[in-house]
C-alpha cells in the first residue's frame, strides 16, 4: 500500500510537472508577427569524448590522433516546424566559422519568426553558387575564414574543414603530422548539407531563446562509413600526411554528413552556455 | 537653327557638368557588350557588372605594387598590354625577391567568357582568382587582408572606393569585385580574322591565310574551339614532362591521378605576341610548337584522345602547312586590343 502511494505521488508529481510543461507552452504561445534568437552551440568531441586540443584518441582504424586544430564553416541554415514550413536564415549572412582554438563555438541567428522548431538543416562549408558569386557576395566572409585558416591561395576557396595535429599509426615509424583540409575545387563540389531532428521542439519567442546543443564528432571525419588510414597517404618523404584533395574529400564529405547530432536544446529566456 | 541646336547642347553639356561638380563624382554602369562571333559569356557578371568607377579602380589595382608583400610586384608586372598581358621573353615570370615560378604567365584577355582560370583550374570565378597571385610566395606573397590594411592608409584609395561601390568600403571583397570589372571589361575580338569573320572592313586573308584557317579548322579547333579559340578544358597534349619542375598540371588542383600533366587549352587569341609557348614557356617560336604537334609529343597514360589516331600521335604536318597554320594565327593578333588607351596605366 505504501508503495502503491509512493507511486501515486512519484505519478501525481510528474503529471504535475507534465502540466506545469505545457503551462509553460500556454504561457508563451507564438505571436504572430514575432521574432526571435536562436543559438546553436557546437559541442567539439571525438568519438563520445570531449575534444581537448592536444589531447591523442585513438581510432578504428588503429591510428592515434593528436589533434591540434579543429575549425570548419557551416552555412545556410535553416529551421523547419513540425507541418514541414521552413524559415530560411538570410543567406548573406548565413556563413559561420566554429573554431575550437579560437573558442568560436556558438552560432546566433537574430530574426527568426516565433515559432517551435523541430529539424534544423545546415551546410558544411561554402555552397558552389555563393562561393562563384563572388567574396563580396559573401560579406567579407574571407576575412573571417582566414582568420581561422579556412581559406585556400593555392586554388582559390575556403576549407570547409580544417583538421590538423600529428599521428602514429603501426603502418609507420615514429610521429608524423597530418592536415586534413576538406572543400571544393573547380572539379569537384564537396559542400554538404545535413538536416537534423531536435530531441525537443525549439521555442523561438520574442523573450525565448532556444539554445540547440549540437554534437560534433570530429571521429568520423577520418573515421566514418568511409576509412581513411592517414598512413596509406603519407607522403613520399615520409614526414606526414596531407589530405587535401582526390578521392578522399569525397569520401570525407560523405562521413561528414554523421558529423552532426543535436544532442538536447535549451528552451526558455535564460538559456544558452553562458557564451 | 543648327547654330540653336549646337547652343542648346553645349548648353546641356554644362548643365550635367555643373550638377557633376555638386555632386562629386557619379558612377556609371559600362555598356558591356558580347562581340556577335563570341560564345556566351561563361562568368556571371549581373551581380558585379562594371561601372566606370569600378573599372578604373581596378585598373588602377592592377598597376599597382602596394598588391604585393613588398610593394614592388604589380599584376602588371607580369601581364604587360604590348605582349596581351603576358610576360614577354620569360619562360618563368620572376616574381617578388626575384623568386621565379613554374608556369609561363597566361594572357589576360577575354577572361569573362572562361570558366577556369589558370593552367592547372585553380579558380573557376572572375572575382576570386586575383587570390591566387595575391597569395603566391613566388609571385605576390601578399595576403588579401593585408593588401586591403595597405589600402586603407591611402586617401585617394578611400576616395575611389567611396565612388565605386555601394558600401563604399575598402574591403577584400571590393579589391576583388574591381579587379573583376576590370578583367571583365579586357575583350579582345578586334583582330583580323575578327573582322574576317564579321565581314567588316580590313578582314581580308591572303590565300596562304586562308589556307592556314581551313588546316586550323581541319586539326585544332577540337580543343581551340570557337571564337575564344579554346574550350577552357584541362588536357595532355603530349608534352614531355620536364623532370626538373615536375609539374602534375591539373592534378595539383583535383588530387585525380587521372589529371597528370593536364593542362588547360590556352587561347590562341594574340598568339604572335605571347612567346615564349606552352604551360612551361618551353617553345620560343610558334614554328617549334607546330614541330613538336607534328612529331614531338610522348605518348602516356592521360594522352589526349584527339592527338592520338590510329597508332599516330600527334598532328603531322609538313613546313608548307605549318608556315601557312602560322600565317593564320598571326591574323589573330588584336592591334586595338594591345593599343587601347582603355587599359594603360593612368597617373
């Protein structure tokens, strides 16, 4: 009987805390007309683990990874509702750069319509049709991005990805270095876009803001549905391994599209990690 | 009532030049034209169409030093008018510190119609190219960010951007954007087989002329295709690769090992004035390169299809046909192009 009791209190406080939820949800339901702010907060870690630069892990393909440098752009993002309706962030300003050394992690759209948010959808790098518009047309976005050594000189354009630090590897005697640059070149379109569900729905009031806590695994980066030994394309004088065109970036763009999880959001008008 | 007319219009004449003085200085949209012989344009220019302030501020760019690290290697430097905005008599073009290069300067002429740039496709647009020189140890060794610092401190600078673009800014972005109206603007379609063609005066061939245009028409306009005399495709020519630069071509770019020693298709507008030849500027004559299509290349594993038919490489021609190939090409040597006031450096 006690435990039945315990059981309908444990019960009696959840419904309240249900209710109390959906209160909540009464208590701000969209104006139309509204805008708001959303955060995304990019999360860098390895494989489940946080990522520490200089820190070493070690992948599935034997290799282990001292990873000094981990910065990639994303873009064009967009948040869709539940009925499918999308909200289109404007594309002029819709290019960012997370930078773990520069401690660049948080995104932070302004103006976006009140409403509750179920997917969100980004890109990974510099999309063909903006980057063939020209840097202007990119808001000086070059700037920034090489600030962050997310450009190309040599072939003109940005690195979507750059991920640097040194390996050793059982293939290969003693520390090499790697740098892993992924992008686009004049043959090939490497820009990628993922769409991602939210664990809980976003509420984007004129007083709330979501904070969509995302997941980063740098892992699969090499490490993915495509493997990628960086000791099978070491160079030839031996001293390190740089990936930075060919196959690979195919490959690499296609292991990144499980680069990205949403792994809660933050709802309310306190949210956000204290950036 | 002429003498009306001509009172009136001098009138107007003052009018607009008063209201230009009140207002400083006005940009104008250039009226930017396809010649009627030439392919579509392969850059979209609608979102930086040229203006004449645009176009003299990157002008201006191209003749100037301050581009470069050290302030002494204008674009210029390396694409002079006299020779269609190529090195003349460099093989390589030595560039700042007197660092020499790998690839003989490409001419700088009809650039909006091209879809890739550069021998190897480093860049595929109009206003991002200027990076790459820019950026070069061997050429430029300057960074954008840095060029525009430089910029900032220069008055007159501030003045031209003020008048050339909308924000008004000396930003990269607007460094690029003025260098692509400039580069926009640089056609070249006046030559003799221009006129040839259109059936305008001073278009006549002689007959080895016309023989030479029926042999080009015959064996190069496969890869030398249309009016812009190129197909701005990346190809092995059968050029043997010199050991010394080991130059990998396209495949620098790609990382496609199938793109060795591809190199892109050169146009062959102005060709009599852009010697040395080829990517490596190896040939110093066009009689030599028509020798080496004729019975030079190496076969290999990226070997261009066209150059190779039924176990003969390359494109056997004997001197006849060769000097008359030459004599054709020399009439798409563009004298108003090379001349044009337009293009010169202005104090």
């Amino acid at each position: 009987m006690k435990f039945q009791l315990k059981n309908t209190i444990a019960v009696l406080a959840f419904t309240t805390l249900f209710v109390s939820c959906s209160n909540d949800d009464d208590s701000s339901s969209v104006v139309e007309g509204t805008t708001g702010d959303v955060e995304l907060y990019f999360d860098n870690g390895v494989a489940g683990d946080a990522l520490i630069l200089g820190n070493t892990y070690t992948n599935s393909n034997n290799e282990s990874l001292t990873i000094n440098r981990l910065n990639y752009i994303v873009s064009n993002i967009v948040l869709i509702k539940e009925d499918g309706t999308e909200f289109t962030y404007p594309k002029e300003e819709s290019y960012f750069v997370i930078s773990e050394e520069g401690d660049l992690l948080t995104v932070h759209l302004e103006g976006v319509p009140a409403g509750d948010y179920t997917k969100v959808k980004f890109g990974i790098g510099v999309d063909e049709q903006r980057y063939l518009q020209g840097e202007s047309e990119q808001q000086s976005f070059w700037d920034l991005a090489a600030q962050y050594n997310l450009t190309w000189t040599w072939s003109t354009g940005y690195r979507f990805i750059n991920f640097e630090g040194t390996y050793t590897s059982p293939a290969v005697e003693g520390e090499k270095t790697f740098q892993v640059h992924q992008g686009s070149n004049s043959a090939i379109d490497n820009y990628r876009e993922v769409t991602l569900t939210l664990p809980t729905t976003a509420r984007v009031r004129e007083d709330e803001m979501p904070n969509i806590h995302l997941k980063t695994d740098a892992n699969v980066i090499l490490d993915g549905v495509n493997k990628i030994k960086l000791a099978d394309n070491i160079n030839e004088a031996q001293t390190g391994t740089a990936i930075m065109g060919g196959e690979n970036l195919i490959s690499i763009a296609e292991n990144t599209l499980q680069m990205f999880a949403v792994d809660h959001v933050h709802n309310g008008s306190h949210t956000g990690h204290g950036e | 009532m002429r003498t009306i007319i001509l009172i009136l219009s001098f009138a107007c004449l003052f009018i607009s030049c008063s209201k230009e003085e009140e207002y400083t200085e006005i940009n104008k949209s250039i009226d930017f034209q396809v010649p009627v012989n030439f392919p579509v344009l392969a850059q979209d220019i609608e979102h930086n169409w040229p203006t004449e302030k645009g176009f003299e501020l990157g002008r201006k760019l191209f003749y100037d030093g301050r581009l470069s690290a050290d302030n002494t290697i204008s674009c210029s430097f390396c694409h002079e008018q006299a020779s269609a905005f190529t090195h003349h008599g460099h093989d390589f073009s030595h560039g700042i510190n007197d660092l020499v290069g790998v690839r003989n300067a490409p001419a700088v002429q009809n650039m909006a119609f091209q879809s890739e740039y550069f021998y190897d496709g480093a860049s595929n647009s109009i206003e991002m190219l200027s990076i790459a020189p820019i950026h070069n140890p061997v050429e430029m060794n300057e960074t954008l960010e840095n060029v525009v610092l430089k910029l900032k401190q220069d008055p007159e600078y501030i003045r031209l951007f003020g008048v050339a673009f909308d924000n008004g800014e000396v930003s990269s972005g607007n460094v690029l954007k003025a260098l692509g109206q400039f580069m926009t603007m640089m056609v070249s379609a006046n030559s003799r087989y221009d006129k040839h063609v259109r059936n305008e005066p001073g278009g006549d061939f002689s007959q080895q002329e016309q023989y030479g245009m029926e042999l080009f028409q015959q064996n190069c306009t496969v890869c030398h295709k249309t009016d812009l005399f190129t197909d701005s495709a990346f190809r092995n020519n059968g050029l043997p690769p010199n050991p010394n630069l080991n130059d990998l071509g396209r495949e620098t770019v790609t990382g496609f090992a199938a793109d060795r020693h591809k190199f892109k298709v050169p146009s062959l507008r102005n060709v009599e004035l852009t010697a040395p030849y080829m990517h490596d500027g190896r040939f110093g004559s066009l009689q030599s390169v028509l020798n080496f299509y004729s019975s030079g290349l190496v076969d290999s594993a990226t070997l261009d299809e066209e150059l190779k038919h039924e176990g003969v490489l390359g494109i056997p021609l004997t001197q006849e046909e060769k000097e008359a190939l030459i004599a054709f090409l020399k009439t798409l040597t563009d004298e108003e192009y090379i001349n044009n006031s337009m293009f010169y450096y202005q104090t």
